[in-house]
C-alpha cells in the first residue's frame, strides 16, 4: 500500500477551529505534542510532585506576591479552617453534624439523604460511576511499564453503528483513551460491536452443534477512515483491502483521490485529523461506526501511568437486553423466522422456551421453521 499522503491543510500544528464550537481545522498530532514540549518547562509536564515549599515560592512568584501576603494565605486556606469540631477530639467520619456549615459537608448531607430515598440502584449505574474513576492517577509498580513524560493521550468516541437508527448520533457507545504510540490496530481491538460476536448460519436442524468461531475470526477485514486515507486492517493472510471499492467508486464519479495504509503501522502520533469531526470504522462488511477524536492532549501525573492499562475505557453506554419473547424472563438465544409457532416473525427465544416449543423430547424437530443464534448487545453490559 502506499503511504498516506497528508492533505495541505495539515501543515499546521496548532488546531484552530473550522466550524466554531463544532471541529478544529486538520493538524498533526505528532507536530501537536512537539509544539507543545518546545514551549512548556519541563517541570509543567513532569510527573514529580513538587515540594511545598518550592511550590510556594513559583506560586508567588507567577502571583507577584510577597511573603505577608503568602502568610495570609497559608492561614485562610490550611486544611486546619475547614475544622469543624474541637482538635482534641476525633470524629467519626462516617456521621455528618447536624447543622453544617461548610458547603462540602452540606452537599455530602443531601446526596447522603437522596441515596436513603432511592431504593434501588443497579450494577450498571454503579460500574458507569466507578468507570471513570478506579484508574484515577494509578502508577504502575515496575518503571518500565510508566508512560513517558511528554506522551500524547487522545481521547475517541466510538458511537452505535450507523444503521442502528435509534441511538445514531445521539451518545458514544464507548470512550477510550490512548497513547500516541499506539496504532489504529490497538483502537480497533479495543472497540466491541456485537456484529463481531454473530455467529453466521442457520441450526433449526442441529441446535446442539453450533460452531464456536464467531464473525471476527472469519471476517478480519476492518479499516479507519481519516482525512482522505484509508487505513486497512492487514496483520493476517485472510484480511482483504474492503475499502478499494469505495476508492474505484469515488475514482469513477470523479471524486478527489484517496490514499491507503495500514492500521498497524500506523501510529496516533502520525494521523492528522480534526478534533470533533466524525470520522469512520467499518468492519463486518457493513457495520459502520462513527468515530469522533474529541481531546488531544499531554499526560499529566493525575492520569493512569500504567501504560498497560491502555487502551483504557473510561466511558461504556448502558445497551438494553432484549427479552424471551414466550417468558420475558431470559434474554434472547435464538430468533427464528417463519415460525408457526412464534406469536411474531422474526421471534427471539431464549434456549429454554425455544426448545421446549421447538424439539420433542428425544430433541426431534417439530414443523418448519428457520432458527439463528442470537448474541444481545446487553453483552457488552
């Protein structure tokens, strides 16, 4: 494949906006994060935590203030004055006071009393709050497996599929963070589409032998779509080069050109791109992704220094199960179609519901009908 050929609105490094409050005009990552490094100290992006007293000093110093009032302020804002209770004493942490003064304590109280009135809370909601937050500013145990000073962290949205009416362009189906150096195949493994759980075929006749391989592992093909270049998956012998139709199509109508590459060898830090721009993934033949590039910017000692915890998931939309058609009870095994058994055609079934109307006893086949396994997007929950 040819390399990619970057467009000449990339020659700039710094993003600026194309449409205000919308996408940034194209501009290089890699020349991003080296305008940034050439500009900043190299204390503003080191991942050491200052001493306080060093700190004070550059803190009056960029204020322009001088000791008596730097005095002052260590007084107002010591962890001492949010003191709420007498120093020889320790209080449970656990018990808010009764009639609080301070603005944490009083929002802490009403959230307290909120959480009592809700009676009901479930995992999904609480792994979403927990998502975000268990890898807040974790470091890794060995140096060797710390992200470097200076590194690049981009945030992207991966949305619903397309095709999928109902949520197109409304929220991301996940939001993950990555490093510059990963590449487009480290993204694309990352992601999760139930089309790549399907399992292709139909059972009717021999439900207890469906094959283990699912879609992925026949179907490798995938490519990105980013600034006029095509960045194909080609890291095993059964990969094909999916986007050459769209390419002699847009050659036939008279289209601009576009280039290819591939995803592997090609990392973040060498993409131009425009920040909030929706760009494409597609995989499975049809299943077609927004992606949008929402943040580029440099990793900061509050992040997860693990480097390898990224690709790291920081966001996954609740999707809903769908249910046995006959007990609404178990989530979807089997759908079949014409079924004249099924109160509907198409039909889902769980496995229980759909053998005991479908099979006999000894596991015979009762009438005609056409069955396919099922995967429920709820999966992924």
């Amino acid at each position: 494949m040819a390399a990619p050929e970057r467009p000449e609105a990339a020659s700039s490094s710094i993003p600026d906006y194309e449409c205000v409050n919308v996408n940034s005009k194209a501009f290089h990552i890699g020349s991003f994060r080296d305008e940034w490094l050439k500009r900043l100290q190299p204390e503003d992006f080191s991942f050491q935590q200052l001493d306080q007293d060093t700190f004070e000093a550059k803190f009056a110093a960029e204020m322009g203030i001088g000791e008596e009032t730097m005095a002052e302020l260590r007084a107002v804002c010591s962890v001492d004055s949010l003191r709420c209770h007498p120093e020889d004493q320790e209080p449970d942490k656990e018990v808010l006071p009764p009639s609080p003064t301070l603005k944490t304590l009083i929002h802490r109280k009403k959230l307290t009393e909120k959480k009592s009135q809700k009676s009901f809370r479930n995992r999904h909601e609480l792994y979403a709050g927990e998502l975000d937050r268990q890898t807040v500013g974790m470091v890794p145990e060995t140096k060797a497996d710390m992200l470097p000073e200076g590194e690049v962290i981009v945030t992207i949205n991966i949305y619903f599929p397309i095709n999928l009416g109902k949520f197109n362009g409304i929220r991301p189906r996940m939001t993950l963070l990555l490093t510059g150096s990963h590449t487009l195949a480290d993204l694309r493994d990352a992601i999760c589409c139930v089309s790549d759980l399907q399992v292709c075929g139909e059972f009717s006749s021999t439900p207890d032998i469906v094959p283990d391989f699912i879609s992925k592992d026949l179907f490798k093909s995938a490519f990105f779509f980013f600034e006029g270049v095509f960045y194909n998956d080609m890291r095993y012998p059964e990969c094909q080069d999916i986007s050459s139709t769209t390419m002699e199509w847009a050659k036939s109508h008279n289209y601009p050109s576009f280039s290819q590459a591939k995803m592997e060898d090609t990392r973040f830090v060498d993409l131009t791109v425009k920040l909030g721009f929706p760009y494409l993934y597609c995989h499975q033949g049809d299943c077609e992704h927004p992606v949008i590039i929402t943040d580029v910017r440099l990793v900061h000692k509050s992040d997860c220094l693990d480097k390898r915890l990224y690709p790291l998931l920081i966001h996954k939309n609740r999707s809903l199960s769908q249910k046995c058609a006959v007990c609404h009870v178990f989530i979807g095994r089997w759908y079949t179609t014409q079924d004249k058994f099924a109160p509907s055609d198409p039909c889902l079934f769980c496995d229980k519901c759909f053998r005991m109307l479908h099979y006999d006893k000894d596991g015979k086949k009762l009438g005609e009908f056409l069955a396919y396994p099922y995967v429920d997007r709820g999966a992924f929950n």
